[in-house]
C-alpha cells in the first residue's frame, strides 16, 4: 500500500515594502477639475497592463525618465492629490504628475454644441482632461506594437515584452509590474525572443529603428506635437497613425487624429452623422472642431456608438504559431 504525501505548502509571497519611505512625495489641490481613470486611460494597455495597475483608488504607474526608471503611485481623495514615486527617475516622474492629469490642458475655443451629442457628452463630462507625459518612448513603443493588428494581439505582445526585457518596477509596486525596457536592451532582445513575444517581422524592424534615434525623439521644451510628428514619420515604419498616438499622449495634443485608425472613423461616422465613413470623411466631421478635434473623439469614444456589426469579428493572428 502506498501513502500519498501531502502536497508541499507553496511559500508565501514576500511581503511589500510599505509605502513610506518614497523617493518622492507630493500633495495638493488642483484647480481644474479631473477624473483620474479617465485621463490616465489611453496609457493602459488592458486591464493586465504590467506598466499601469489600479489599486483600489490608487494607480500605480512606471515610465522611464531622462534620470532612469521610476515608479508613481497616484491616489486622489476628496479633491486631494497624493504622489509617491519610487527609483532613480522618482523625482522627475513626480513632478509630472500634473501634467499627466490635465494640468497643461487649455479647451479655450471649443465649442462642443456644434452638434447636440458632442454638446451632451460635454455637459455629462466637464471633468475629461488631456493629459501630457512628456515621454516619447513610453508611448512609442506600444504605438509601434499595435500597428495593423487587433487591440487584443498588440497587448499581449506588449505584456510578453514587458515581462520578457522590463526590470521589475521600483519601490512596493504591485506583483508584475515592470518598466518598458531601454532603447539599448529592446536592441538587444533576439530575433527568437521576439518570435516567441508574438512579433512580426515589419513591427520589429519599426522598433529597431525607433530604438537606433530614440534619444532623438524625446520632446524638449521648444517641440511642440507638430515638430515630434514631422520627426517622428522620418523613422522607417512610423506613419501617420503612429506619430499621431503619440503625440496625443506626450503632448496632450487636442487636435491631431488617429488618421487611418480601423475603428474610429467609424465611431465619428457613426456618432456624428448615423453612417459609417472613410478617414476622409472623418476629417470632415470634425472639421468644425478644428484645434480641438482630438478632444471630439476622446468625448465619442465615452458616449458615442459605433455601427453595429454584420459579420464575424476580426481573429488576432498569433505570429507565436507562423
């Protein structure tokens, strides 16, 4: 007769520091109005993002900076902001932050009742911001990841990635949570490696190049979106589409477009007009917006709709299985 043993105990995770004791801290009160998810929502990629984790009513978010890497803990309460930042960047990142929820933003000349919708959202939504990180690499990358696959495809890659080249986050960061990889070490990842992230041949090659002049795509003070996007579309494989998803997110840019985005000429169609439409006649649309037409779509993508669908969703291609 044989006896069965028990199954071993598996060891406990280790505890997290606690949160006293950051690099960086900071408190006050902003004077405009903001919602926290809202603003720092175009940054998360999905809900396992390893760069973006919500706790209970705090975000933890990790980003590279001009001084390393940093992790940022941003809760808000009753009004009250709340910025703990841990590793070498903590300082920078910190002082960010209010860029990061809309401090920058300026809706001077926006009149969103040229169309009743837009005007409705408006009103249901005065606290939407745009918010800047002032880092062109954090939102680049990801960018370069989603080019012409599915939403679902690019995350996975992005959290393959992060997990198989990210160092782990500084500070009592939540399990997992990791920070883009350098310029350096992204060159470093092998043809392998990226096979097995899921990566296909004409994304990874935007990214080598991306990574060979990185540090010449970083904003500073007298680059505005225009002057980042014309530098951006000289690197091989960034287009339109890209360069405008990252200006959107380093400068908070109220009017570029995603032109050339599978969906949302759709949604603009849709909302605006009840029919779906080509780029063309997106542009069209938000014509009346200009300088703020960015702001339009950010407002139809919380309440506008989308055509309804006719047919099968598009399968994400898995490059792991090619």
């Amino acid at each position: 007769m044989t006896t069965s043993l028990p199954a071993p105990t598996p060891p406990a995770p280790a505890p997290r520091p606690a949160l006293d004791g950051a690099d960086f801290t900071d408190r006050w009160r902003p004077d405009w109005p903001f919602d926290l998810r809202a603003v720092l929502r175009p940054h998360q990629r999905s809900a396992g993002d390893p760069a973006m984790q919500w706790e209970g009513d705090a975000v933890w978010r990790t980003t590279t900076t001009p001084c390393g890497p940093a992790t940022v803990r941003v809760t808000c309460r009753g009004g009250e902001v709340h910025v703990q930042a841990w590793g070498p960047g903590a300082e920078w990142a910190g002082t960010a932050v209010p860029g990061w929820l809309g401090a920058d933003d300026c809706a001077d000349g926006f009149d969103p009742d040229c169309h009743r919708l837009v005007g409705a959202i408006a009103r249901r939504t005065p606290d939407l911001r745009l918010g800047r990180t002032g880092r062109t690499w954090d939102a680049l990358v990801p960018a370069v990841l989603e080019q012409k696959v599915t939403v679902v495809e690019a995350h996975r890659v992005w959290r393959a990635l992060l997990r198989l080249a990210g160092d782990p986050a500084p500070g009592p960061a939540p399990a997992g949570m990791r920070v883009l990889p350098s310029p350096r070490r992204l060159r470093e990842v092998t043809d392998w490696e990226w096979h097995r992230c899921g990566l296909d041949g004409a994304r990874r090659r935007a990214l080598l190049h991306v990574a060979s002049v990185a540090h010449a795509l970083e904003p500073d003070d007298g680059c505005d979106s225009v002057t980042l996007q014309r530098k951006l579309r000289t690197v091989p494989g960034i287009g339109v589409w890209t360069a405008a998803e990252v200006v959107q997110r380093t400068h908070g840019c109220p009017d570029t477009v995603s032109y050339g985005d599978y969906h949302l000429k759709n949604l603009v169609g849709w909302s605006l007009a009840g029919r779906k439409t080509d780029d063309d006649g997106m542009m069209e649309l938000l014509e009346p917006w200009r300088g703020h037409r960015q702001r339009v779509v950010r407002l139809l993508h919380v309440g506008g709709s989308m055509p309804p669908r006719r047919g099968p969703r598009t399968a994400p291609t898995d490059h792991r299985r090619i």
